[in-house]
C-alpha cells in the first residue's frame, strides 16, 4: 500500500484520473479534490454546479462532468480551475440523471451522453445550455461509445445506431441510421 487518504470532507466518491502528478476524485459531498499522488494530502479542492461530480477527462487534461441537469468543465492541469459551468435548460425533452462517466467528448468539444433511461444527448459548445436529444433512449438502452470520428450506440435487440460522419454500409440485418455531429 503507498498511502491511505486521509479525511476528505464529504467522502471519496469517484476516481476522475491523475493529472500532474495529483490523484482527481469527485467527493459525496460535490467537491472535486486533488490528493498528491506521492503522499494522499488533499492539495486541491473545487466545488461544481453538480452533487455528485463525475465525469470523462479529455487529452488536454480537462475534467467534463456532467450529471444530466447541467455540464462543468475544469482544467486539471490549472489547479482545478472552472472554465464553463452550465445549466440547461429545462424542457418536455430534457435529460434526467446522468452518469458523468458515460460521456463522449467530440473532437470539436461537443459532449455526448446517456441519461439514466437510456436517451442519448449531445451539447454543442455555441448553446451549452440546450442538450439535443439524438436518440430516444428506453429499456433497451445497451451502451455506446466513439470510433473513427462517429458515436455508436447499441439498443439490446441489438439496433446499432451511427452518429457521425457518413460510412458505408452493410445491409446484414442491421439498421444504421445517420446525424451530423
């Protein structure tokens, strides 16, 4: 064992990842918290918009989090700096609870996510604050995830939906439907 931590206020939550050379972890308490990796002392700590911060890092070191009422984005390498906190506006279509870590960030900093009954969302960076639902979501909600620029996304009877760049493709019984992202 290198270290235990020790007292964080609220509670470890979740691991977010390491960024130099400090452990990020979302708090029960709606913290995110740096701990130097060397030693487990708290040396950051940043309060978001969401109650339970949990969310996807992107190459450049930046914490995407977002829980389905809102997005934060802090850069980790800037000590845990807040660069957009964003709360969206709420509609008939609106997402519910989000899982931060089922997240896509695009290359173009768009976020794409799944809410907790499985509907998938995307927010473009010109209206954070208006998430547009790209696929309905239900009980037959699988998962999804990002390859060669497109997102995928997979219902249990086994429909694999294309978001993205248009691809070719293999009439086998599968049904690709197609958005620009």
């Amino acid at each position: 064992m290198r270290w235990r931590s020790k007292s964080v206020v609220g509670g470890l939550g979740t691991f977010l990842g390491v960024v130099d050379g400090a452990l990020w972890v979302g708090t029960r308490s709606g913290t995110v918290v740096a701990l130097d990796v060397a030693s487990g002392e708290p040396v950051a700590e940043v309060r978001l918009r969401t109650r339970y911060p949990d969310g996807v890092l992107d190459e450049s070191g930046r914490l995407h989090a977002c829980d389905g009422f809102g997005y934060d984005i802090v850069d980790l390498h800037d000590g845990g700096r807040v660069v957009a906190a964003q709360t969206f506006t709420r509609t008939a279509e609106s997402p519910s609870l989000a899982m931060g870590r089922l997240a896509i960030i695009a290359a173009d900093d768009r976020l794409v996510f799944a809410d907790e009954r499985g509907a998938v969302f995307v927010v473009h960076p010109a209206e954070p604050t208006r998430p547009e639902r790209l696929f309905a979501g239900g009980q037959h909600f699988a998962g999804m995830g990002s390859s060669q620029g497109r997102v995928w996304v997979l219902d249990q009877s086994g429909v694999l939906r294309a978001f993205g760049k248009l691809i070719e493709r293999s009439d086998r019984g599968m049904r690709t439907f197609f958005k620009n992202l």
